[in-house]
C-alpha cells in the first residue's frame, strides 16, 4: 500500500510541476505576443505618416516649384510641343 502511495504522490509532483511549467510558458507567449501586437500598431502609426508625408512631397505646387526654381526648367512654347502617338498594339493571335 505504500508504495502504491509513493508513486501516486510522484505522479502528483510531476503533474503539479508540468502544469506550472505549461502556465509559465503560456504566460511568456502572452507577453511576446502583446508586445509585438505593441510593435505591429507601432508600425501602422509609421506607416500612415510616411504615406502623409508622401503625399506632400508629391503635389503639384510643390513638384512645379522645385522644376522652376531648383531645377530652372520652365514650359515650352506652344509651338514646341508636339504631341507623339502610343506605337499601335502588337497582334496576338
């Protein structure tokens, strides 16, 4: 009867351990993923004002005054333009 007793308290230590083992590690998985949840907004924020910034670098009145000013470039005259047609479409059969 004792022994029975003796490996049935072992088996109890030895579940006890792995399941605070198991509950240490679910824990640690949380925090990595809370933290690369913090990471992956982190890079959203970014994100959005990179695309911001984009989008001033990127207009007209800006992109014209850095060709006048920065580049010295100016607009033909109308006689200088000429208007080229798309080469026509290859035919595919």
């Amino acid at each position: 009867m004792t022994r029975i007793n003796v490996v049935l308290f072992s088996v109890l230590i030895l579940c006890a351990l792995s399941l605070v083992g198991s509950q240490h590690q679910a824990r640690k998985l949380f925090v990595e993923l809370q933290a690369e949840q913090n990471r992956a907004q982190a890079l959203e924020v970014e994100y959005g004002r990179l695309q911001l910034e984009q989008s001033t670098w990127a207009t007209h009145s800006r992109i014209e005054n850095v060709a006048t000013r920065g580049l010295k470039m100016r607009v033909p005259p109308v006689g200088r333009i000429r208007v080229v047609p798309p080469p026509p479409a290859p035919f595919n059969q």
